[in-house]
C-alpha cells in the first residue's frame, strides 16, 4: 500500500479517491473548495491538505482530475504546486481530459524535478467512477506506468499504455469523437421512430441485438425517450473535449467533419440552456425543431 495524493474532487476524482482509500492506501485528498475534502475525509478517512502541495508532501503517488488547462496547470506548477512538493522518483498520474499541448509542457516541468508524468484520461463518467470500472487510457514512460497501473487498477476496469506522453490524451480524443457520432446517430434514431408512430423502447429491444448496438444505446436510450438529461458528462465539458479535438486535428491533418458538426449541434444544445444536461441531450435539439 502507499501514500497517495489526491488533488481534485469532482463528480469523478471524489468516487476515484475514495476508492484509493477503500484499496488500503493512505490516501491525502485536496480540493479548491475544502469543504468538499472535509467531507470526502468524513465519508472515507484519510486526511484533507489545504494545498497541492501539502498533499503531495511525501506521497509516492500524485494523481489528479480537474477541469481543464488552466486548472491542471494551477494544480502542478507555481509554489503551491503539487510539483513543488514532490521528490525525485515520484509520480504524477492527470485523470484530466486536456490538450496535448499541456501535458507537453508538464511532462517536461516533472521530468526537470526528476519526477514521471503520467497522462491517464479516462472514460466510464460519474457511474464508472463510483462503481470503480473507468477504462483508463495512458501515455508516458512504460517504468512509470508499470509503477502506476496497480493504485491506478483501484478504480479501473481497464487500464492501458497506449504510447509516450500524450498517447493517453490522444486516446481520449478518439474516445470523444466516437461519443459525439454515436450519440447523434442514437439521437436521429429514436427522434425519428418518435415521428413514425413507433414504440421507442420496443425498437431499441430489437435493434439494440444487431450491428446498431452500442453501449450509449444500452445505457441512454430510455433515459432520452423520458427526456431526462441529469446522468453523467455534461454538454460544457463535451464542448471543451471536442474543441481540444478540433484544434488538434488542425495540427496533425485529420479531417473530423462528422465531430465539427456535432459541436455544433451541442452549441445549439447550450442555446437552449443544456450547458449542464448530459451528453445524450442531443436529441432535445430534434424535438425542439
């Protein structure tokens, strides 16, 4: 078991560190708002820091999931930053979706202090997360991942170095523009048996069974032909996810116009005020026509 740091508890990193903790390990958790670390130390144990720093003192493991950028960037760097407070020969483990370019530029501030960087986005949301069955895609050093994979494991169903620094982030880009045709493909499906008399939750029955299936189908479908839209990852955080895509994908060539479209689809989704509905809202803008 080891002493880990925990900076980051959101609707992912609070189930994330508490199953750290559930796993023996001696965990510190830090969050911009304390009162949600005293509660989580209430809830699991373990002890609350006041800054990244604090909390990285002497932990083995460092692992994160904040907002964005910026916010890892807040978390890592300066003299309150989680790096200032970690030796030689640790490990720093971002949860965070963020851009490739950011995780450049920490990979080589960690690796300046001796320190391993490990980017390891994940994907299952809020459910995932509490249920401990993320599937965790990572970049970096394989040493550093060995070291890694077995805290990592505490809440992962899958877990996998994919390449160098910025594999995983890159991985998660792939995963997001999956999502984003997925959800418009299910969306149109079940806008149109809607519009053609048909009994939603029988078509999915059948269709769920052939080459249609998908897990967004498997777990959405009833929830969007009840219009309900509080589950899981939200338009905002969508938005930022597709945006890192695009501006990626204007660096290296590919050519995503299905993503771009379905970004844009999700402004209008943002328009309606779906900024915090989940990702599955897409089909409130076909009703909505």
């Amino acid at each position: 078991m080891a002493k880990v740091a925990f900076l980051g508890l959101g609707v992912m990193g609070y189930p994330m560190a508490g199953h750290l903790q559930a796993a023996g390990h001696d965990v510190t958790v830090y969050n911009r708002t304390a009162a949600k670390s005293d509660a989580w130390v209430t809830q699991h144990g373990g002890s609350a820091a006041a800054t990244p720093v604090l909390a990285a003192k002497d932990a083995k493991f460092v692992l994160c999931c904040v907002g964005n950028d910026d916010d890892l960037r807040s978390v890592c760097l300066g003299e309150d930053g989680a790096f200032a407070g970690m030796d030689a020969g640790t490990i720093f483990v971002d949860h965070t979706t963020v851009s490739a370019a950011v995780t450049r530029e920490l990979f080589a501030a960690s690796d300046a202090k001796g320190i391993a960087f490990v980017d390891a986005p994940v994907s299952g949301g809020q459910a995932g997360a509490e249920n401990g069955v993320l599937s965790v895609m990572c970049g970096g050093v394989q040493s550093a991942y060995d070291r890694a994979e077995p805290i990592i494991s505490a809440y992962a169903r899958i877990c996998k170095r994919i390449g160098d620094s910025g594999a995983g982030q890159m991985t998660k880009m792939c995963n997001q523009i999956a999502i984003a045709g997925l959800v418009q493909g299910l969306s149109e499906a079940l806008h149109f048996a809607e519009k053609a008399g048909l009994d939603g939750r029988a078509v999915v029955e059948v269709i769920s069974q052939g080459a249609a299936g998908s897990w967004q189908m498997a777990n959405r479908y009833e929830t969007m032909l009840d219009d309900h839209f509080e589950h899981g990852f939200a338009v905002d955080w969508m938005r930022k996810d597709l945006g890192i895509c695009l501006d990626t994908a204007d660096e290296n060539g590919a050519s995503l116009p299905v993503t771009a479209l379905v970004d844009q689809f999700y402004k209008d989704v943002q328009k309606m005020g779906g900024s915090r509905w989940d990702t599955s809202s897409l089909i409130k803008r076909l009703r909505d026509v």
